[in-house]
C-alpha cells in the first residue's frame, strides 16, 4: 500500500525559493504573522550562511531519512538559487533500507550533489572492524566518519540531530566542538547567547552543526507538509512483513530474522525515523499523508528515537556513550 502522493516521489526535487537577503531597514514594511515555522526556518537558514562564511570545508551528513532530507532542503533554499556549496557524506552501514538508499541515490543525482560514502562493510572487510555480537551496526559508524572528516579535511559537519530527540542530544550547542580525536566533552560547550556561534578550532580539530536543534518532531513533519518536501514511502503506511521483539516491530529482512517464539505476521506500519534493518522498528499506522502523520505524531507522548531504535536502549546514557567517542 502506497500513499498516492509518493508515487513520483524521487522524480522531481523542485528548487525551492530563495530566502531573502534584504537588510531589515531595505525590506518593504508588513503585517504579516511571522509564524513559528518561519522563525525555525530563519534560524536554520542563518546557521548555514554562517557556517559557509566561516568555514573551508563544510559537508552534510546526509542518510536519506526525514531530518537530513529537510536539513538538504534548507541548505538549498539558504544558497538558492546558487547550488549547495557543501559535498554530502553518508556512513553507510550495509545495513540500510533499500527504500532510502534508492531515494538519496536519485536525490544526489537530480541535484548535481558530490556525495562521499564511507562504509561500514569496507572496514569490517579488511579487518579494521569486527560484527558486533548482537549483528547490529549503528555504534560501528564512529570510525569511518571520524576517518572520514580526516581525510576529506572537514572542518564543519552538519547533522540533523534535535535536541527534542534524546537526552545527550539535548546537551548539544547548535555548534559544538570535537577534540583532535573527534571526541565529544559536553561540559566544554561554548555559549551561544543572541544567536552568536563562535566556530573557532584548533588544526585537527572540527565543529558539528546542528542547524535543526531547536525543532521538535512535529516541526519537521508541520514543515515537510507545509513545503510539500517528498520523502522515502517507508515513512507512511504501507504493508510490511514484521515480528514483534521488545516491544518494536521489526521488519523481516535479511538482516533482521525472527527469533524461535517470534510471529511474523504482515501489518500497516510506517517508520518514525530511519536506522539500521536491524535495530529500527516500524510503527502501526495508517498515516499516508504528511497531514495524516502530523496529527499522529501531535498526539504521541514518546520520541521516534525511544519509541523504535534499539540501539538507544543499550543503556540509559547510550547515546552520550557514543557522542563522547565521536558518534553523530
């Protein structure tokens, strides 16, 4: 089942308007409501003007899934209708859906994108990485994408994560420092007091950017509706084959198997967010629209991060754990 304004969802990504350069005291007088949407949008459109103003070389993590898409989407409206001036880099695990990994593919392609891959099956190739026992491959991301910005010499990397999504995640700066070693200390965060971002850094060191951190969950699908932005069709209703384990709904792949006990059964499901096959659960839904998911995610009391990755509950400081090491 497939929500009927998905079905050219990767045939046209339209360039969006240009966000005004007006100085305040030369654009026109007006009444107009500026709405919350309007102000998150400014906010994240300055943050990407600001980063390319003072760095050399910026790059998007970009993965396919709803927050890197909208993150693309506002880089392109802060340059339009100049391109993108940053390269895209995916930390690709081998463990990805085949649905978002068609959909960056046609998304770097249509655009005239530069997008770099590091990959997670390369390292565990050769040797440099080993299979986690569980078979899970999110915590193995931090080497290749912190060899990654070695290489390339990254000095911004900007990531679609908000603060709404998880506690360590809540102790970020929109920009925040990592060491030499790509390592992460949240009680050396600089203040950002009247929207000023202080991007200064040692040589081997790099700054994470994070223009999509004072958005909620419901921003972003209000906003996606609103700019009519297309996405991957996994985030809306559609038929699955899935089996329940901890209280997530596993899709039935090949690097996702049911377990002696465990019922595959096929139901109505959409995914709130985007990992791993094997650690991200789908949800039961009957949202095909972007509206339909927005009064769906409005009336939810739990985060798409603590509702559906298994990976975030290793732990109750999982996600600190990896951000100090270097993790996204």
């Amino acid at each position: 089942m497939r929500a009927p304004h998905m079905t050219a969802v990767l045939d046209t990504f339209p360039t969006p308007p240009p966000r005004s350069l007006e100085t305040p005291s030369e654009a026109p007088l007006t009444t107009q409501t500026v709405t919350e949407l309007d102000a998150l949008e400014s906010e994240s459109v300055f943050v990407f003007r600001e980063v390319a103003a003072e760095f050399e070389r910026p790059v998007i993590l970009f993965s396919g899934g709803k927050d890197s898409i909208v993150m693309l989407h506002l880089a392109r409206k802060a340059f339009a209708p100049a391109g993108v001036p940053f390269t895209l880099l995916h930390v690709d695990t081998g463990h990805n859906f085949t649905e978002v990994l068609d959909y960056r593919d046609n998304a770097v392609a249509q655009l005239g994108l530069r997008l770099e891959v590091a990959s997670v099956e390369d390292y565990i190739a050769d040797g440099r990485l080993r299979e986690r026992s569980d078979g899970t491959r999110n915590q193995l991301q931090t080497v290749p994408l912190l060899d990654a910005i070695n290489e390339h010499r990254f000095d911004a990397v900007f990531g679609g994560g908000r603060r709404d999504e998880e506690r360590a995640r809540a102790k970020e700066r929109i920009f925040s420092l990592r060491d030499e070693f790509g390592q992460w200390d949240p009680r050396n965060q600089r203040p950002e007091l009247w929207s000023l971002y202080n991007g200064k850094h040692k040589p081997g060191e790099h700054v994470r950017v994070f223009p999509l951190s004072n958005w909620t969950e419901l921003d972003v699908w209000n906003y996606i509706a609103r700019e009519n932005i297309p996405l991957p069709s996994i985030y809306y209703a559609h038929e699955r084959d899935v089996f329940e384990r901890d209280g997530m709904l596993l899709a039935v792949g090949p690097y996702s198997q049911p377990r002696d006990g465990e019922t595959v059964a096929q139901r109505t499901v959409r995914y709130r967010t985007v990992g791993d096959m094997s650690c991200t659960g789908a949800v039961a839904s009957t949202a095909a629209t972007p509206a339909e998911v927005v009064v769906e995610v409005a009336a939810s009391t739990i985060t798409e991060r603590g509702a559906t990755r298994a990976d975030d509950r290793a732990s109750e400081a999982a996600m600190e754990d990896r951000k100090r090491e270097g993790y996204f």
